[in-house]
C-alpha cells in the first residue's frame, strides 16, 4: 500500500504566520508527564543556544514557563545540537545539554525557572 | 562530551559520552521537594557523575542510551549495541551481551506493551524483553535484550533510519519508521512485510520528519517538513488477516508557520502533541484531524 501526502494534503490555516527561527531551531523537544489534578504538560524546547519550558493545559491555556540561555562555554560540543529529557521522579527537573554547555549536562528545575546544578561528564563533576 | 542521554525510571540520568563511557547520575535521589532543592543548591560541592562502565570498545562515541527494567542499559555506538546490567550484590556493572549491527544505532525502542507482546510471541516465558533497533543503514533488527541476540527484521530504508516507534498492534507488533530522505514506512515486526508507505516529496517540504503509532495501534501519524501532520488508519490484522491501510492519509496544518515538526507523542492515548523547530507546540486531535489549540512564542492562537 502505497499513499503520497502531497495528494491528499488539505492545509488549513489556523495561524497567521510566523518567522521560523531558522537561525536556532528547536532540535529536541521533551513531554512530561500530566500533573496529577491540574492536568499540566510541560514540554521542553531544546535549541543549540537555549532551552525553553512551556505549560500547556490542554484547552485551557499554555504559556512559556521559563528560558534558561546559559552562557557560551568552551570544552567539547555535543554530537546533537541539543537535547532534553524530563525527571520522570521529580517533576519539573529537566536536564539539557547543547552546544551551548560545552557537552555539560544541565539539571535545570523549571517550577522554580533556576539551575540546579551543571555536570561535567568527561571529569565526572 | 555529552553524546546522549536519558532519565531511568528510577530518576538516574544516564549520559553517554564520545568515548564509549556510560554515567549515571543519581541527581534526581535526593531532590523531592523544596528544601531538598535548597540544599542542593547551597551545597557548594557539584554532584558527580559515576562511571557505569566502558560501555562500548575502541572509544566508540555512545550514540544512544537507554535505561531498561531490571536495572539493564542499552548502549548503542556506531557499529554494535551492548547490554549491560548493574549487578547490585557485586556493585557493579557487567556486559550480557553484544549486537554487531550494520551501522549506528539511531534509535531504540522498548515500548513496555510491545515488550509483553514481543515476548510472548518470541522468546521463552522467562526470558527478558525485545527491542527494535534502527540503524545508520537503513535496518531494523528485533533485539533481545537477555542473550543480546539480535534478527534483522527488514531493511527499512535505503538511507539513515532518523527514527522510529514501536507499538502494539491489535495481535502484531508494528514498527514506524522515518528516514532522513524523508519517508515514511510501517513494518509488521511478526512477518517483515511493510503495511504502509509514505514517499517523500522534496520539492514541496512534505517529507516525513517523524512517525509514530497511536496507543491503541489503530492509526500512523507522520510529521512533517511543512509544519504539518498525517494521519492514516491501520488496521490490525484481526481474524489473521493482514495489517493494512485503513482509508485515506488525512493531512492537518499542525504549524501554519510551515516550521519542520521536530517531535511527536501522544498525550494520555488522546492526542497527538507536535513540537516544530520554530518552537511551536499543537496539539491535533487525531481522531477528527482538528486542533485543540496553538502554542507560539508564549502565545495562545
């Protein structure tokens, strides 16, 4: 079975547009978990520069929760651009490692939008 | 350096770096509420990553880690895949066993369902779980992660596998994957066959970037380069007839900014939550192809 998008696409245009940053994508993104109650989402946006946490409660609101642009440093680059992945223990910890921290991985606690702490891997601290 | 990482269950962080070493983090540990993440800020001495194991030989750069049940880490690096399990009486960790694969692991997938699927169907009841693992080749190889065995399930496509997702599918196991040509392509993991095939098409930016297969196993969803999503119905092969298309790809504008969709997931065995690279967020409800809402740049639209 075979099937072609192009063939079947019907685009509708529900937002108006917007300037992709083509400059620094987002390379990796992260789900979390629903919070038990409220029924929040949070998902993180990983760029080579930065990384961004939204909310989202489906249907109700969404807001970006926090940034985190740490700042350039040297060492050795990541073989991705960038990644993330939510605690699946705590919620609200991320940890994020780019281009940006030199190949560090970084606990970042989005709840509170503040660094946790940075660890090196190649010297295990 | 950072190569790869992932969270265990048990809120370790695994880290794999550019020489074939594996570490963990058990960082998560002692921060479960606020006055732990206070002292752990003001403790002015930085957690430590601990060596699991050299997981990979000849300073092979980990291309993917992933933290299993029991205590088992898959680790895989540009030619081969290692088990590893932390054996806890004797501190520490051990290799079970060794993949030697046709190229770099690009991704792994052990789905929990798909495990008590896989291995009812192939192995024996007291061997451990089955994983799929795409490769840098094009193939997929069905993995058992005790014997660190592994069968060349297909060649899935001719250039890098990007990635892929596995789900139960009614009585079978299928595989989505997504190659960096920008095709789309869904196997049954039982027989081999591909059930489903979406081309590329460069010239108008529909290539496939991602697939994944809803929950209930009735549906492919494909993300695409132009900011869009397909969604397409599988059947299951029920009464041993075979998995096949089920009416149309239906074809949604989850990104009207025309952004290429960088991520995929369910929420819940709801709907379809899509990030793009301009960092905007929809969520589409797959069933009827329309959309919840729109996230961008901190706005609701």
């Amino acid at each position: 079975m075979t099937s072609c998008l192009t063939l079947t696409a019907t685009a509708e245009q529900l937002f108006p547009g917007g300037k992709a940053d083509t400059d620094d994508p987002v390379v990796a993104a992260s789900v979390s978990e629903p919070a038990i109650g409220s029924g929040e989402i949070l998902v993180s946006l990983a760029r080579s520069s930065m990384l961004q946490c939204v909310s989202i409660v489906p249907g109700v609101k969404s807001e970006l929760k926090c940034s985190f642009k740490p700042t350039p440093r040297g060492g050795s680059y990541v073989t991705a651009p960038g990644m993330c992945a939510w605690s699946e223990t705590t919620r609200g910890i991320v940890y994020y490692a780019s281009r940006a921290t030199g190949g560090r991985v970084v606990q970042f606690d989005a709840l509170k939008s503040e660094v946790v702490c940075i660890v090196d891997v190649g010297t295990g601290r | 350096m950072c190569t790869s990482l992932c969270v265990g269950s048990d809120g370790s962080v695994y880290v794999g770096d550019s020489r074939g070493s594996v570490w963990r983090s058990s960082l998560q540990t002692g921060v479960n509420n606020a006055n732990d993440v206070i002292n752990a800020k003001s403790n002015s001495t930085p957690p430590s990553l601990v060596k699991c194991a050299d997981a990979l030989p000849d300073n092979e750069a980990v291309t993917i880690v992933n933290a299993l049940p029991g205590g088992r880490l898959f680790v895989g690096g540009a030619r081969r895949a290692r088990v590893w399990i932390n054996e806890l009486a004797a501190g520490g960790w051990e290799e079970v066993g060794e993949l030697e694969l046709d190229g770099a692991v690009v991704a792994a997938n052990f789905d929990a369902s798909t495990r008590a699927n896989l291995r009812a169907k192939h192995t024996s009841p007291d061997t451990e779980p089955w994983g799929v693992v795409t490769t840098s080749a094009g193939s997929a190889w069905l993995v058992e992660i005790a014997t660190g065995t592994a069968r060349a399930l297909a060649q899935a496509h001719p250039l890098d596998v990007a990635n892929s997702s596995v789900k139960s599918l009614g009585s079978r196991v299928a595989l989505a994957t997504c190659s960096v040509d920008g095709t789309a392509r869904v196997w049954d993991c039982d027989s081999g066959a591909k059930v489903l095939e979406v081309h590329a098409d460069a010239s108008t930016r529909t290539r496939a970037t991602r697939a994944v297969i809803a929950p209930d196993g009735t549906k492919v969803c494909i993300g695409c380069g132009d900011g869009g999503v397909g969604v397409v119905g599988v059947g299951g092969g029920v009464g041993g007839a075979a998995p096949g298309v089920q009416g149309p790809v239906r074809h949604a504008k989850a990104h009207p900014s025309g952004a290429a969709v960088v991520h995929a997931v369910f929420l819940n065995h709801g709907p379809l939550l899509t990030v793009a690279a301009d960092g905007s967020v929809a969520v589409t409800n797959v069933a009827s192809g329309a959309f919840l809402f729109i996230f961008f740049n901190g706005q609701l639209v």
